[in-house]
C-alpha cells in the first residue's frame, strides 16, 4: 500500500491567507504557488483571502468536491469569477450558464443537452479529427514558431465555429473577440485599465453576442443541421433558447471552451518536452496512452484555476461553519496536487491511474459540458503532432498571463527537430 506524502506544515507567523490575496503571488513562478497551495492543504480548516471583500479558501481535493456537489448551499449566483459580474453587466448580457443555480441553470442546461444529438457529436468528432490533420499539414508547410497562434487556438476555435454554424466570415474577428474578452481576466491591472468604461473586453463580448444573435434570427427562419439551429428551435418543455441566452451561452462557449482548450494544450506540450521519457512512452503507443495522457495534462496543468460560490445555507465543512452571505473560492489548481489523491502529486505521469482531477469541475450540477469534446480535441491533436516524422517540441518557457483564474499562456515558441 502506497501511503500520501505528507503535506509541508504552515509557515510560523505567516498570515497563510494573504499571500493569495497578493496580486504579485499570481505573477510568481509556478513552484512558488504549487508550495503556498501544499502549505495551505496541511491547515485543519479553510483559510481566510483577505482579497477585495474577501473568501474562505478550499483547497483539498475533498472540500472541493463536497462543495461543487451543493448547489444549495455553495451558490455560482451571482457569478462564479473573480470579481463578481456587476449587475448592469448581467442586465445587459444576460446570465452565463455558470452563474445559475437550481430550476433555471437545470433548464438552460437541459435545452443546450438535448441540441447536442448523438448525430451532432458524431459530426463534431468527424470534424476535429478532419480539422486536427489540416492544422498540422499547415504548420508543416509554414513552419511558424510560435505555437499558441498557430497550432493551439486554432484547433478549438474552428471546431466550435463548425459545429456552431458560424458563417467563414465572422470567424476572424471571433478570434479577435475572444482574446480581448479574456485577456485581463485574473490579471492584475493599471487603474486607468480598470476604470475604463465600457472596457475593451466587454465591447469584444457585445458584438460577439449581437453578432451570434443576427445568426440566431436567420436559423429560426430557416433553420440548418447544426447547434445554434438546434439550440433557437428547441422545444423543451416549450422552450428555446432566446437571443440573450444564445449569446451568453455562445460567450461561454467560446470563452471558456477556446480558452481552456488552448491552453491545455499549449500546457501539453511543454510538459512533453520537459518530460522526454513521458514523449517517448507515448509515441511508442499512442492509442494505449493517450487518455491517459490527455487527463494528466489536464490535472497538471488545471487551465481552470478557481470559481467562486456564495454560500447561501448555514454549512460546516472541515470544522469551520460558513454562514449565508460568506464567498468561498474553489481552487481546483490545489486539489489537483492533494498529496491525499495524487501520489506524487508533482510528476508528471501519463500512467497515473486512477487520475480523479477536477480539472472539469468537482462534480455536481456544473461539471463542463464540454468535457468530451475537450478530450477528442486534445487527443486529436497530439496523434497528428506526435505521429509525424518531424520531432515538434516547445522551446523555453511559456509566457504566462499571471492570471488569478485560469492558467492562461499568451504564446510558446517551439521547433522542429527535423529540417
């Protein structure tokens, strides 16, 4: 029997909540941040984050879970990111999937279940295999260096564009929209950045939900075989989804399924590189390794840094009693190295098994949808990246966004072992 490494005590006289209420800790190196997290996880209960109103942080692997799974007690209303959204903004676009709760998140979400049909998803799986060749085949012809832009967004974004229905024509300036609509999310800024009115990211999310609505209205009138079709001309229980909810789910979509998408597997590939004996295990059977691969690039990476709750029935976890009203701040990138689930918990171990990470949520009735989709993207990809005679690896470190919510990289340079 194998027994978990023991968690490293908390450091005397050190206030272990603040230092993640510290915007430069967010700028730090990845293993300063890993340590803070391990020192928390040996606490005997949550700590306090004395960061703008301030949050109990969970960081156990358990407390996470227990968490996610109580939506009556731990809320995503009013907004699951930090800062909350404010309310004029919810007013105008509409709440996002993620930031509802009970009857009306069960609803939204089982309107967006029923559009994805099983012929839809053999579709989409089709594609990103089709898409995944044509990416590659590219990068061979072109030989760019920088992966993010020419390899990693790409791959997402196209395959959500197609199954969505996008016309050629707006994706583009998607592209575009998505990068200035996450660009500052988690991340520190200037005050003449954070007072600026309406915002370059929320202007990016206007038109990209007006621009999702246009399409909307001209699939209700004439509806074709893919999602944003199925999604205006539902009839669960008599409903569809609107203008404002096509938009914010769009948003999320695209938000939240490019994103993090790309950035697991930017993150993948520099983990291969820097884990040679992992390459080497992989591509001497792929087909045997790859889901195994995919999850612990996930875990380890954690793209999803923290979503926060708002408690809103009396509850004790871990010994603290959390009241209506308190904000607790899930960090998954602290439950993916629990030493209690994870032994070793910093390797990285495409055999690990079995590898529970919550790198799609801890459970509940928020666990990603996009979970599936994700895993045959990242798949796809890394068959076509490894399986070409050309030997691709990152070279140096990722550029990291210092981002407080989701480990963001803005781009990686890599190289061809073979001319």
């Amino acid at each position: 029997m194998t027994l978990p490494a023991q968690r490293p005590g908390p450091v005397p006289g050190q206030d272990p909540g603040r230092e993640l209420a510290d915007p430069a800790f967010w700028q730090a190196p990845p293993a300063h941040r890993l340590a803070a997290f391990a020192r928390l996880r040996a606490l005997d209960s949550p700590v306090f984050v004395p960061e703008g109103t301030g949050h109990w942080a969970l960081v156990r692997h358990a407390d996470v879970q227990e968490a996610s799974r109580l939506p009556k007690v731990f809320a995503s209303a009013p907004g699951v990111t930090t800062p909350e959204p404010a309310r004029w903004v919810r007013a105008l676009f509409g709440d996002s999937m993620v930031n509802l709760d009970g009857a009306e998140h069960a609803q939204l979400r089982k309107i967006v279940q029923r559009a994805f049909t099983p012929r839809l998803l053999a579709a989409a799986e089709e594609d990103i295999h089709a898409v995944a060749a044509r990416i590659v085949d590219d990068v061979l012809d072109r030989r760019p260096d920088e992966f993010v832009e020419a390899v990693a967004s790409k791959l997402p974004l196209e395959v959500i564009c197609n199954m969505m229905g996008i016309p050629e024509r707006y994706r583009a300036e998607i592209a575009d929209r998505v990068n200035h609509a996450s660009e500052n999310i988690g991340v520190e800024r200037g005050l003449t950045a954070r007072l600026r009115m309406p915002g370059r990211g929320l202007r990016a999310l206007a038109r990209m939900q007006r621009m999702v609505a246009g399409i909307g209205r001209e699939r209700r009138e004439n509806p074709t075989d893919d999602l944003i079709s199925a999604l205006v001309c539902a009839n669960v229980d008599g409903e569809a989804l609107g203008a404002r909810q096509l938009g914010a789910f769009f948003s999320l979509l695209m938000v939240a399924g490019v994103e993090t998408t790309r950035n697991a597997i930017t993150h993948g590939l520099t983990l291969l590189t820097d884990h040679p004996d992992q390459r080497d295990l992989l591509v001497a059977d792929f087909e045997a390794h790859a889901d195994g691969a995919v999850d612990e690039m996930i875990r380890h990476s954690t793209p999803i840094i923290q979503f926060r709750r708002t408690v809103a029935a009396e509850h004790t976890l871990r010994g603290h009693a959390f009241v209506p009203g308190d904000k607790v701040v899930l960090y998954y990138a602290s439950a993916n190295r629990d030493e209690e689930v994870f032994p070793d918990p910093d390797a990285f171990d495409i055999t690990r098994s079995p590898n529970p990470h919550l790198g799609f949520g801890g459970g509940g009735p928020h666990f990603c949808l996009g979970a599936h989709l994700a895993r045959v993207e990242m798949k796809a990809l890394f068959r076509e990246l490894l399986t070409r005679p050309v030997g691709l690896r990152a070279v140096g470190l990722p550029d990291l966004a210092g981002s407080s919510f989701d480990n963001r990289v803005r781009s990686l340079r890599f190289a061809f072992e073979q001319p």
